[in-house]
C-alpha cells in the first residue's frame, strides 16, 4: 500500500521538478500540497497522511513543529539544494538541528525519493542521541579565542534541575549556590535560569537581564541554528569556570520556552559543559485544559522537558512544617509527573523554633515517615549572608566565603561533583 504524503515545496526553485518525481515515485502517493508550516500542520491533524516531504527554507518551520509532527507518528523528510555540501550553518546542518534525519539532494531520483519516504514512515521518529564532546569554551564579548577547548574529560555532560515546590524555598539560592561552588572547584559550569514565573538568577548576580540568554538560545534551537559556538555567545561568562544563561526578564514573555527547544538547548549544554545547573519554576501541572491541541503553548511545558532531560533533581524544600508538608507533596507529585527522575533532597533554612530544638531530627523522621527518602543536604537560615551577596550582587562564594550558608553550600557541591566524576 503507497505511504499518504503531504508535498510542502511551494516556492523553491526545484518545486516543479520535486512534484513530477513525487508523482512517480513508487510506494508513495500525495494527497496534498501545502503551501506552508501551519498548512502542514492542518493536514497531519486529520490524518491523512503518514510522511511530510518539505523544503529547507519552507515558511516558519521550526523545531516545534518537526517534534509535533514526530508526535502523531508522522515521517519528516527535507530537501535541500543539490549544491549544499553539509558544511555547519549551512541548510542541511540547520534541518538536522530541528530534528530532521532524513535530508535528501532536490535533484534525488523518484525510485530513491521512493525508497527513503518508505524507511522512514516504517523506522518511526528518530531517538535522541545525548552526547558530551568535551571541553568547555568560554567566551568573552565578541573577541574570537584561538585558546583550544579544554579537555576536561571523556563521558556525556550532565544536566541537574534545581526544583521545589510554591512557597519561595529558595530555588534560585540554591541553584546560585551549586553553580557558583562546582565552578570554583575547577569544574566549567553552565548556569542557566528557566523558571517561566519569573527568574532572579540575574539580579542575583548582579547582572543586567533585559535581554534573556536562554529566550535567545531557544529561538536559535527553533530555527536551527543552535550549536556550542551560539550558545556560548548568548551566555556571559562571569568566572573563569562559570557561564550563566539569564533568564525571563518578565513572567509574560513565557511562550519564547517552548519544550522542543528547550530539549534542543539543554542537548547542546551537555556539549559546552560537563556540568549544566538548571533554575527551574515550580509548578508541573501539564495544562489538561488545552492538551488537546498539540500544537498550543504549554507554561509549564519547559519545566517538565527540563525535569525529563536532567540526570538529577535537587529538590529544594524549607525546614518548618509547611514547606515540609510541601516538599513531601511535591515528591510525590515529581514522581507521578516524571517517573524518570533522580531526587537528591535538600532542606533549606534549617533552625531551631518551627521543629523544636532538634530540626535536623525532626527533618530527618518527618522524610523518611511519608516519603521514604533522606536530605542529601540540610542548608542553615542565615539571612546576614544572604542580605551580603544580594546587595552586593555576588555569590556567597564571593559576598559571604566564611559563612554558614557558604560552607552547606560546598558541601552540597562536593557531594554533586563526585557523583559526576563517579
């Protein structure tokens, strides 16, 4: 039985010797030509098709809408100009940025044009292949480095979410924090701020966030162009071992994270660094109200890519009975959500009052009681230090090197680094 395909070439140069091959080719039939992304689209939501063979300059295809189609089972092959050579920015190097596998010559023969539709409707939507290529490239304005990257070692980059639940627990300090001490271990680090409620990775650190460096990696993962060279420019780098992606300057400007080029960048992080930190929001819910249309925007949808992607969760909850009773929920709820997640648990803003004169204790049995884990890191309250490094816009690291806070936090990046190295 011929494989139903959708024509999407309108305005090539090639378009109409494409379509007579099209015509020809054996083991195909087209039941439509579509003129643009959304036409595409459209036509894939009512099923009648089972392979899309598009142009590589077609109108507003991007990522999103390649991973749609993936989605409803749909086979996605490109061509692309017989003189394109496959050089990095070029169009087949963009195509296969968006997830594309299958990029074809535009002058291919219709019995190969066949054949290709036909493996690729029966192989299925291509896996993702994560991959750390070593070194970490810092970048500095716009000045080119003839500095070689840095071998830090072989193995695949890691990508840990910090998480927790509503209540301000201290998400971003946490996630600060963590970044800022494996940098200073010598270990090259990314930091990025993906909380679509509002980030404060930037004036944490001092930082001016008019512009968002992840908004901006996430159009280049739309688009195509996205790899360790353009991420490293959008991010700045504020240590010798430390890069951060600024977030979100307002909470409105959510709809720029879309979940596939978030996948895409965090993709590209594990080849930049060998340790990527992820401030993440706090809510998970998966928007059941519009599931139904697979192309709407999701506000939470970035959050849970992220979740999904990362190798580790640094659950953040506070040390009194309603962040407690909070953090055990949202164990729970993290569980349900993203069955695939590896929690390590860290109990903020420790002190005697709320849990009586033995908080560690009290922390310790209230976690294991109803969640049936242990905090991997009990963080004490010390709002002097805390005050230091936000009026002054640095780290504890920088602002508070001797101080409580400080030293938990060094802790925690001691435990996170060797289980990198491990």
């Amino acid at each position: 039985m011929a494989v139903p395909l959708l024509l999407a070439v309108t305005g090539a140069p090639w378009e109409a010797d494409v379509v007579r091959r099209a015509e020809r080719a054996p083991g195909i039939r087209v039941v439509r030509r579509c003129v643009d992304i959304a036409d595409v689209m459209a036509a894939a939501a009512s099923g009648q098709a089972r392979a899309v063979l598009l142009a590589e300059d077609l109108p507003r295809l991007t990522s999103d809408a390649v991973a749609a189609l993936h989605s409803r089972r749909i086979a996605v092959v490109a061509m692309v100009d017989p003189s394109d050579t496959g050089e990095p920015s070029g169009g087949e190097d963009r195509l296969s940025r968006m997830g594309i596998e299958r990029i074809l010559p535009a002058d291919v023969s219709a019995e190969d044009l066949g054949r290709a539709i036909v493996d690729a409707v029966e192989s299925g939507p291509p896996a993702t292949v994560n991959h750390f290529a070593g070194g970490f490239v810092p970048y500095a304005g716009d000045a080119p480095s003839n500095e070689p990257p840095r071998p830090y070692g072989e193995g695949t980059g890691r990508v840990i979410a910090v998480w927790g639940p509503t209540g301000a627990p201290g998400r971003s300090t946490v996630a600060v924090g963590l970044a800022t001490e494996l940098a200073a271990k010598g270990m090259p680090t990314l930091l990025a701020d993906a909380d679509v409620y509002g980030g404060t990775v930037a004036q944490q650190l001092g930082m001016l966030d008019e512009t968002s460096g992840l908004a901006a990696a996430a159009r280049s993962a739309g688009g195509g162009s996205l790899d360790v060279a353009v991420l490293a420019r959008q991010a700045r780098q504020v240590s010798p071992h430390l890069l951060v992606l600024t977030g979100l300057s307002r909470a409105d400007r959510w709809t720029e994270l879309r979940p596939a080029a978030i996948e895409s960048v965090w993709l590209t992080a594990r080849m930049l660094a060998p340790c990527t930190v992820v401030d993440a929001g706090f809510c998970i819910e998966s928007d059941e109200e519009i599931s139904f249309d697979t192309l709407a925007p999701r506000r939470n949808g970035a959050t849970l890519a992220t979740l999904e992607e990362a190798d580790e969760v640094v659950v953040v909850g506070t040390a009194d009975p309603v962040g407690l009773t909070r953090l055990i929920r949202a164990l729970h709820e993290l569980r349900a959500a993203v069955p695939s997640a590896n929690p390590r648990i860290v109990v903020n803003r420790l002190r005697s009052g709320p849990l009586g004169n033995a908080p560690a204790e009290a922390v310790a049995e209230a976690l294991s009681r109803y969640a049936g884990v242990q905090a991997a890191a009990l963080l004490p309250f010390d709002q002097a230090a805390c005050d230091t490094a936000i009026a002054h816009g640095r780290s504890l690291a920088d602002a508070a090197k001797s101080s409580k806070l400080r030293k938990a936090m060094q802790g925690l990046a001691a435990g996170v680094s060797a289980d990198l190295l491990s």
